[in-house]
C-alpha cells in the first residue's frame, strides 16, 4: 500500500472511516470522500496524518465527475477506489414510495456505477488500478424490510461482476459483503 493513492467513499464516519484508517496505516495517501459530515471526515483526516477531503453529493454524476476531477488534480493519479458510501433505510415494502427507492438506489447502486466509471478512465491511462465495492450480507440474503436495500446491494455485486470483466485485466474489481454492524 505504500504511497498508493486509494479514494475511499464515504470515508468520514463506521465502515469507511475504519477502511481509510488502516489504509493510512499501511502506508496509503488516502482521499477522504465526504457529503455531509464534515466535522467527522475533519477527524478522521487527522487522524490519516491530514489526508485531503473532498466533499461530493455522489446522488449527482456532475459531482461525482468533479470529486474525480479533484483527485486526479490533487494526487496526479488514482490506484485504487473503494466504494463505501451507502444509504440503509427499514420500509415494509408495501410502503416503500418512488423517492424511498431512489434514495437508497441513488447512492448504492447508481453512484457506485459511476464512480467505478470515473475511477477506471484514470486507472485505464495509467495502466492499472483496483477496485473494491462495499456491498452488503443484505445483497445475498433477503431482508423483509429492507427490500430497496438489498436490491441495491445485491445490483453492487452483479455490477462489481460485470465490471471485472469489462475492465479486466488492468483492472481488478471485487466486492466485500459484510454482515450487520453494529454502531
């Protein structure tokens, strides 16, 4: 991992903060993605020996192409990409509404998509790079009230599969599906 240039999505706060420490830890030049929760991400920055954040909506594929854009001007490159950032919302399905799917689909899903996008055109120019999408156990096992959520989750799984092939073989993408975790 030394000095490799790993963005990491929704790097702030639980599961990405956790990723992004021990990314600095192993000798990474992480890039902190944040949306929200800036005061978090301030910390947990220091605490990756002042890595850089960068805030983005990734509900937008214009902001998602600026975050890239900001690496890429920022670090020169990118060597690896891990998709964190995710949404989890509980609905009894027979509830759920347009604007509930697409919340939770809007990042997921479709951002994961374009931000493994944005992240392969630069590793493609520098001839290599890794990729890893954060799924979840709720994409290979069936939730009832979390319908919406492992639809997303179980679409990043067959999107990673797919990526892997178009990408292959400069660049490797893989999916990590933890189990609940509690906070």
């Amino acid at each position: 991992m030394k000095d490799k240039v790993i963005l990491v999505t929704g790097a702030a706060r639980r599961i990405g903060r956790g990723i992004a420490l021990r990314l600095a830890e192993e000798g990474a030049r992480v890039a902190l993605h944040y949306h929200t929760s800036e005061d978090a991400a301030r910390r947990t920055a220091a605490e990756c020996g002042g890595a850089p954040i960068f805030r983005a909506n990734l509900e937008s594929v214009a902001e998602i192409a600026r975050l890239f854009g900001e690496i890429e001007g920022c670090f020169g490159r990118l060597d690896g990409l891990v998709n964190n950032a995710a949404r989890f919302t509980r609905f009894d399905p027979l509830e759920i509404t347009e604007q509930d799917w697409d919340f939770i689909h809007s990042v997921n899903l479709k951002a994961v998509f374009f931000c493994c996008q944005q992240a392969a055109r630069l590793m493609k120019r520098q001839g290599h790079g890794r990729i890893v999408n954060i799924s979840s156990l709720g994409g290979i096992r069936p939730w009832a009230e979390h319908a919406h959520y492992c639809a997303s989750k179980a679409g990043v799984i067959m999107l990673t599969r797919a990526l892997a092939k178009a990408f292959a073989p400069e660049i490797t993408v893989n999916s990590v599906a933890p189990g609940v975790i509690p906070f």
